[in-house]
C-alpha cells in the first residue's frame, strides 16, 4: 500500500485538523499514514523555546505584527535566518523518519517544515504544502515543492507572488468530521442546559484562549445571552472561566472539549478569533462575531472572512464586544454553507493527487 508522511505542528490546533483531514482522505483510498509534529522534532528544549518565543511576540502588541508583515511576508533575512536554524534538527530527524517510513508522498502543513523536506538528500517522494491562510507568507513557498493546496483563489495568488510558475490547487476548507453531520440546535441546547428560546453566544479564540476571555463572557452573560464560553488548553483562562460561572449562571465554561460541534449547533452566534473554526460555523449557519486578537496572518484572515460575508468584527475590549455581539444577535441567520460537505473535500483532495500522479 502507498504511505503517506504529514508534518504537522503543534502551534494551535489548526494544523492537526488539516493534517487529520488529509490522512483520512488518504486511508479511505487505501494508504496508510503517519504523522509528526514539527515542533516535537526540534527537540524537547527547542521545541518548547519555540513555542515560548512565538507565544510571547503574540502577547507584545505590534511586535508579531513588525515580524510578520516586514520578515515573514518578504522573506527578510531575520525570517530565513530562523528558517534555517530550524532546518538544520529538521533535516535530520525527517531524513530519518522518511528512510524508516518510505512514503510516496509528504504533505506540509506547518510553514517550518517547507523548507527542510524540500532539503532532504534523493528525494522519491512527492512533496505538498497545504496552508489554510488566505496570504501565505515567504516560508511555505519554497522551491521543491511539487504542489501547493490552498482554500482561496488569494491564497493562490499569495503563493504565484513566490513562484509564478507554482502548481497551485484551490481546495474547499477540510473540517473535523463531526462537522459534517452535527445536532440539531433544540437537541444540543436540551443536552447542555441552554433554554429553547434563550439567545446564545459561543465565545472561543483558538486552541490557546487568546484574548480576555474571561472578562467578555462575564460581561456578555450579564447583558443577557448565555455563554458557552470554551478555554481550550488554557488551564488558567478555565480556571478564571468557572469561577466567573459561579456569579453568572448564564455562563457555561468548558476547558479543552471535544463537543465544539454541539456547541456551536446551540449558539446563534459564534465569537471566535479568524481561523479554522470560521469555516466550521459557517458550515452550520452560524453568524460570526469575529476577535482582532490574532496579528500577522491573523489580520489578513479576518478579513478574508469580513469579505465572505456574515461576519462583524470587534476589539477584544468586553465592553465592545458584548456591543457588537448584541447587534449581531438581532441579525438574520445565515444558511449553511451549501460547499461544506465531506465529497467536496475528498474530490478535491483526490484531484489533487491525481494532478501529481499519486491516484
């Protein structure tokens, strides 16, 4: 059977989402997979310094910002000066994972793995980099590569801006499966304790609770919705979550969970940071109320997303947020997205390996 190696990595949950959605593609037409994380390869103390470094410039107003859009998006020499550092454990460590596992194909889809598969010595493999941001930035356009996956025609034209004769293929946004086939609205609030004809918000800003959460939801329950508000591996933020519920019982808080999709079938509005989970509540009908917590591709994500419609956006301050919020309750529900279905995914995916001659 042919074997497929995906280089994941561990900053946010995005990337193993795409990643996941690959490898099931892939087993349903007979591979088999593995999957890594990019991050975990750099070695525990690199790794982890890494993810400290990236997590810091975020929490420095303007500071990623600065990075991304004057070293990243050109490719300066500060952004391939710490793309090289990163390849010099990379290269060794995938060279030794591709001699053990011997795939056909390697799919990137984290931006600091492009550079060092590309440099791994007689290559037999083909090599795709799937990037969900609507402008990739310089490192995941590297020479090599023998097919970029994107979900938007701007992507593509972000990619030809690096490499004018790239092969480029447009594909729908995969989502986790749950997605495609989610509880109705008076089942999951039945399930979580939301009345019937309660408004109902869902808080959420990615894997690592960007912005004050915390604060927002306590705001927003007061004003009158309720409020799954989701911490995901932020153990502090769900701390300071629970203890909010305990004066706000229109406030339910939850940590890392796996019921996203029952929540998100509850609420009539979805406050969430630009991401993958827009592409999930639009999928289900779901207004988004959208954070500028998230710099660099954040900001050209946000409004990527402002531009497909059904979607407002605030500061992170509560106050305008719980403002917005209320506004965007009050505006109709949009349909379901009529392209998330889990055929579309897999046609695309499939062509796209028939494209490298993979099928």
């Amino acid at each position: 059977m042919p074997h497929a190696l995906l280089v994941s990595g561990s900053l946010g949950q995005g990337h193993d989402v795409m990643a996941q959605a690959c490898a099931d593609t892939l087993r349903a037409r007979g591979w088999t997979t593995g999957t890594v994380d990019a991050m975990a390869l750099l070695g525990q103390r690199s790794g982890a310094a890494g993810e400290a470094v990236f997590r810091r410039l975020l929490d420095l107003p303007g500071v990623y910002d600065a990075f991304h859009f004057s070293a990243l998006r050109p490719g300066a020499r500060l952004a391939l000066l710490a793309d090289a550092a990163a390849r010099t454990r990379l290269v060794p460590a995938l060279r030794e994972l591709v001699a053990a596992q011997r795939p056909q194909l390697v799919v990137s889809v984290f931006a600091t793995a492009t550079s060092a598969v590309n440099r791994l010595p007689n290559r037999d493999f083909r090599h795709f980099v799937f990037c969900t941001d609507v402008t990739p930035h310089r490192l995941w356009v590297q020479e090599g590569t023998d097919l970029f996956l994107v979900t938007s025609e701007v992507a593509a034209c972000g990619v030809r801006r690096y490499r004018p004769d790239a092969a480029v293929t447009v594909l729908p946004a995969p989502l986790r499966e749950p997605f495609y086939r989610p509880p109705g609205r008076a089942e999951a609030r039945a399930d979580l304790g939301v009345p019937a004809g309660a408004a109902c918000v869902l808080l959420m800003s990615g894997a690592w609770g960007l912005g004050p959460l915390a604060r927002t939801a306590a705001a927003l329950a007061a004003a009158g919705p309720h409020v799954l508000a989701v911490a995901g591996r932020n153990r502090e933020l769900e701390r300071r979550l629970r203890a909010a519920a305990r004066r706000e019982p229109r406030l339910h808080p939850f940590g890392h969970t796996d019921r996203i999709p029952a929540l998100m079938a509850a609420a009539d509005l979805v406050v969430t940071s630009s991401g993958d989970t827009c592409s999930e509540a639009r999928a289900l009908g779901r207004r988004l109320l959208l954070l500028d917590v998230v710099q660099g591709h954040g900001r050209d994500n946000l409004q990527h997303e402002l531009e497909l419609g059904h979607a407002d956006v605030a500061s992170a301050h509560p106050a305008e947020v719980v403002r917005n919020a209320l506004a965007a309750l009050a505006r109709p529900e949009p349909a379901p997205s009529p392209g998330a279905t889990p055929e579309r995914w897999r046609t695309g995916f499939t062509g796209a390996l028939e494209q490298a001659g993979l099928a």
